[in-house]
C-alpha cells in the first residue's frame, strides 16, 4: 500500500510538474502572441501614416505639375507673341531703313536751306 500511495504521490508530482510546464508554456506562448500582434499593429501603423504622406506627396506634386503645365503654356503663347512681333520688325526692317534715311535726307536738307537762310 505504501508503495501506491508513493506511486500515487509520484504520479501526482509528475502531473502537477507537467501542468506547471504546460501552463508555463502556455503562458509564453500568449505573452508571444501578444508582442507579435502589438508588433504588427504598430506596423500597420507606421505603414498607414506612410500612405498618408505618400498620397499627401503625390497630391503635392500633382498640383506643382498643373502649375508648371500652365506657366509653361503662358510662356509658349508669350513666346508666339514675342515672335509674330519679331517678325513683323524683321520684315518691316528695309522699309523702316529706306524711311529713316530719307527722313535723315530731308532733315539735312532743312537744315542746310536754314543755315543758308539764316547767312543770307
């Protein structure tokens, strides 16, 4: 009889030392899973706050270039008109020359009648 009750002491240490490990394990296994899931929440986290930026980045740029399209679209025109203008002076140049020298012309002739005028 002592010798069931010893086995039955055994066997009973043996159980509580296999619970107290499972338990134990258990344990671990929760505080594991808990730090994982917190990891993976600060991940999605900093991966949203990430997105955000990204898309507040992308907005940004998206604006900056419609700006740059329409001052690029000013400046073509201004350039078109600076152009037609430049032409226009281009191609009035000759005229403009043979005008002016006869203006010239004319003044040295008046000038030269006055100074006549003015000896006489």
């Amino acid at each position: 009889i002592e010798k069931l009750i010893h086995e039955a002491e055994s066997l009973r240490a043996e159980s509580r030392k296999g619970e107290s490990q499972a338990q134990a394990a258990y344990e671990q296994t929760i505080a594991d899973t808990n730090a994982s899931v917190e990891a993976q929440q600060r991940e999605v986290t900093t991966r949203s706050h990430a997105r955000a930026q990204a898309m507040k980045d992308k907005l940004l740029a998206e604006s900056d270039h419609a700006d740059t399209v329409r001052e690029l679209d000013g400046l073509a025109k201004y350039n078109g008109e600076l152009h037609s203008s430049c032409d226009y002076f281009l191609k009035n140049f000759e005229v403009r020359q043979s005008g002016r020298q006869a203006e010239i012309e004319a003044l040295q002739q008046a000038k030269q009648i006055l100074s006549g005028a003015a000896l006489s």
